[in-house]
C-alpha cells in the first residue's frame, strides 16, 4: 500500500482524520510534517494522545518528510500525511513527485481569508498557490470526511 | 479560592451545549457551566474561544475525546496554569457531581469529575 491521503489540515491529528478517514482506510501509520510540532516532544505527546496504539505517528519536518516520502510510499501499511497549511503541502509537492493528490480537509478562518466552503477559508495568496498546485499535475479536492462528495478546486475557486 | 470555579465543556458539534442544557434541567444550577463547541474552529480559534469562556477565574475544562483538536487546545491554554486542569471523556454523571463539588482547587475537581465520570460507566444486567 501507500500514503492514501494527503490531507491539508489546520487542526492536524483529530476525530475526522484519526476515526472519519483513518477507519476506512485501516490506516497504520500517520505522518504528521510540521517544523515546529518536529521539534516539540510536548507537542508530539500532545497529538499522540488523540490516536490508538495500533496506528503510529511519525513527526517530520518538511524537509525529512522530502527525503522520507519514497519510503512511506512503498509500505505496506496504508498512511496518511498531514500538514497544516497550504505551503507546506506545496513544499512537499515541489520536493517531490509522490504527491499527485491532495485533500483539503479543514481551513478554517482567519483574517484576510474567505470562505471558499464551509469548511475552507483561503486568501488570495492561498488560493493562488493552490491553482499552482494543479497546474502542476496536482488533483486538488476538498472533501472534510469520505462519505462526503470530494468537491473538485474549479467549484470554489 | 475566591472566585467560584467553573466549568467550560470543550466538545466537538452541539454536544457541549446540550450537556449544559442536562445539567440545569436536572439541577437547577445555573451559571456554573459554559459550553464551547469547536465548529468551525483551527486550533488557536478554539484556544481563544475557550480562554474568553475561562475568564479570570479558576476552571475545569471538561473535553469530550481524550485526543483531537478540543483536547489539543484545551491543554496548551491550561499549560503551566494552576487556577486550569482539564478533564477528559466528559459526561453527564461527572458534570453533575461537579456543579455541587465547587469548593476545592480546580486539580482536585478534575480528579473528582474524573472519578465521578468513570463510576458512571457500567454494564447493568437486562
């Protein structure tokens, strides 16, 4: 199997990613690329608590998740890989051929943001980065759990 | 302590509210218990919105799920912070324990609630 998700959300390890996606997907393992969540083991233990002993958790920065991708992809458990924010999952992408979809999942609101869904709120640099996404081979989706239609980037931008 | 100490239900959807809505139509108490629901939320939103319904006050943050978003910014705001202690796994039994247990540090509710909570959770015979 692989990474079956690749997931852009603000909250990061939560109920919809750990129960809503992680139960269908009888995902293993969880990778979660934050810098400062990787270098905080208060943080870690934090996240951690959220998730059953039968999945893993794997803390990354950007740039071990760069280098740390091929591997996840030929594992034979089933994973899903989360950043909080839109750069980092450009980050990813631009490091690395492996992220052919991505998942927004929850953006929630902040200044200078609007709603693009209920659940996705993006200012105009983030929306920008996110067609770029898609320029570039990318399949860009929104969808909050699975049993909700994945709705396509060209609906809401 | 002086100030009264409270309680702030941290929940995913509409759940924390309606425990509000058990407690006082069970108790009578009124005033005891803030609800703060997590929709449409990130992290800091949520740490912000449960800091307003703390206050100044000493308080008991009482969260649904031992782990997620609720849990996660519940901690970071109670951090360091003796007048907070967090509880999680909340239910209906430890809240009303809680409103007429108030007269004690909030590190001692929690422990009560927490016990409270947990006698509460049985498997009767049918």
């Amino acid at each position: 199997m692989s990474i079956a998700l690749y997931r852009v959300d603000d909250r990061l390890i939560h109920g919809q990613v750990v129960v809503g996606w992680g139960q269908p997907l009888d995902a293993g393992f969880i990778v979660l690329v934050d810098d400062e969540v990787r270098a905080s083991a208060w943080e870690q233990d934090l996240y951690r608590m959220g998730v059953p002993p039968h999945i893993e958790v794997v803390f990354a920065s950007v740039t071990e998740a760069v280098r740390g991708l091929a591997g996840w992809e030929t594992e034979p458990r089933v994973g899903i890989l989360l950043t909080g924010d839109i750069d980092t999952m450009q980050a990813l992408a631009a490091g690395s051929d492996r992220v052919r979809k991505v998942n927004l999942g929850g953006i929630h609101h902040r200044t200078g943001r609007s709603e693009r869904l209920r659940y996705v709120y993006l200012t105009d640099d983030e929306a920008a980065k996110l067609r770029a996404l898609a320029r570039g081979g990318v399949d860009v989706t929104a969808q909050d759990v699975p049993t909700a239609r994945a709705v396509p980037l060209g609906e809401f931008l | 302590m002086s100030e009264p100490l409270r309680g702030v239900i941290v929940s995913h959807a509409a759940l924390a509210q309606a425990l509000v809505s058990a407690v006082h139509a069970i108790t009578g108490v009124d005033g005891a218990l803030t609800a703060v629901s997590n929709d449409g939320c990130d992290s800091g939103a949520l740490s912000a919105r449960i800091g307003e319904a703390v206050g100044a006050g000493p308080a008991v943050l009482f969260v649904d799920l031992p782990g997620g978003s609720c849990l996660t910014s519940a901690v970071r705001l109670a951090a360091g912070k003796a007048a907070l202690a967090v509880v999680t796994g909340v239910n209906l039994a430890m809240l009303l324990d809680f409103v007429f247990h108030r007269g004690v540090t909030p590190a001692e509710a929690a422990r009560r609630a927490a016990d409270a909570g947990g006698k509460a959770i049985r498997v009767p015979a049918a």
